[in-house]
C-alpha cells in the first residue's frame, strides 16, 4: 500500500491509494496527490462582484460565481456547512470545463470569474487551470470594454490592472503596475481638468458674443 502527504494546505494529511484527507477532494493515485473531482462544481450562479466580496474593483460589474465542496478548514459558524462539511461527491452536478466556464460568463455577460462558497485550496488544481484559460481568453474583452468606456468618458484608457494587483494597490503596496496606473490616472485627471477649463473659457466666451449680438440688435 503506497501513499503520501498532500502539499496543498497546512494540514498536510497523508493520503493512502484511494484514500482520502480531512477535506475529502484529494487522493492518492498512480504515486501522486491528484484531484478526486477535477472540474466538478456545486453551484453556478451570476451576482455583482461586491457581493464576492470585492470593492472598488470594476464596481458594479458582474462575476460568474463558482462553488464547490469540502474545506480544509472546521469552522463552526459556517454558513455553509451542508458543502464544506458532507460528502463531496452527490453536491458537485455540474461538470464545466474551463472554456466552458469563460463561455458562460460571457454569456451571462460577466467581467471576471469568482470561486466562493468554499475554501479553493480544496480545487486549487482545476482553478489555476481555470484562472489560466480566462486570462488567456477574458484579457481582450476586458482591454476593449475598458477601453470603450474611457472613449465614452473623454479620458484615456487606464492600464489594466489584475484582480490581484487591484487588491495591492487598495492595501496600499506598490508594484510596478500599480505605480503605472497612478500615473496614468493622474494624467486622465489633469486632461479631463484642462477639458473642464476649456469649456468654461468657450461658454463664457459664447455668452459674450451672443451679449454683443443681442446689443448690436437693439442699438
Ligand atoms: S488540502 Fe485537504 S487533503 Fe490536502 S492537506 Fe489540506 S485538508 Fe488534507
């Protein structure tokens, strides 16, 4: 009988072949730690993404929310025990690759993707593939949306920032495009406040010449 510790979270189980750890979403299998329902989710359903919870971050928009099953962790005012806490395997019905799951946000008209519900650590294989293949295929359509509303604004488009780098740059951390879309935003502000000046100077001058033309009628 062969088996060995799971890496993926700090418990560090030692899984026999076939058997499984706390979380029950990991085995051992061909002499590795491998995923026991890779790609498999519990739940499918479309929200805003404040409600992830994620603020400040394209706000308002919609995310494609997943959840899945088990957890790693035993907390006692879980909300969502009837997940965490059963058997995995009867919970997770819908089956989504990762194209398909970039599909259905698309569909549903979703910016971003989010896993909720349960801890990821427990899907952290199928997730980063998943993460892999919505950058790979999201990235154009966010640029262009983005870049669609900056036009509609009068400003230029700010550099993209990922989720990630969001999350730094709103604990206050410095990366390198963080600093980037400070520079950026600074110089969106000073056009739209040239843009606003200007627009004052031409009301104020068509004000007086239409004062000019209304005294030149009644002289
Ligand atoms: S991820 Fe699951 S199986 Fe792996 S160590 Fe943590 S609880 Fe155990």
């Amino acid at each position: 009988m062969t088996g060995g510790v799971c890496p993926y979270c700090e418990r560090r189980c030692y899984l026999a072949e076939d058997g499984v750890g706390f979380c029950r979403m990991y085995t051992w299998a061909g002499g590795q730690v491998v995923e026991r329902f890779p790609h498999r989710y519990s739940c499918t359903f479309v929200n805003h993404i404040e409600t992830v919870p994620f603020y400040h971050f394209q706000p308002g928009s919609r995310t494609f929310v997943l959840g899945g099953a088990g957890c790693n962790f035993d907390c006692e005012y879980c909300s969502n025990a009837y997940v965490a806490r059963s058997e995995p395997e009867p919970l997770l019905t819908y089956h989504l690759s990762p194209p398909r799951v970039v599909e259905l946000a698309r569909q549903y008209g979703c910016h971003n993707v989010a896993f909720a519900i349960n801890e990821p650590t427990v899907a952290l294989p199928t997730l980063l593939e998943l993460a892999h293949v919505a950058q790979e295929q999201g990235h154009e359509a966010e640029a262009l949306e983005h870049t669609v509303r900056a036009v509609a604004l009068d400003r230029p488009p700010l550099p993209q920032l990922s989720a990630g780098a969001w999350q730094l740059k709103e604990r206050g951390q410095e990366v390198a495009a963080v600093r980037v879309w400070h520079e950026v935003k600074a110089h969106a502000a000073e056009v739209a406040r040239v843009a606003q000046e200007l627009a004052g100077q031409d009301r104020a001058a068509m004000a007086h010449l239409a004062g000019s033309r209304r005294a030149a009628r009644s002289g």
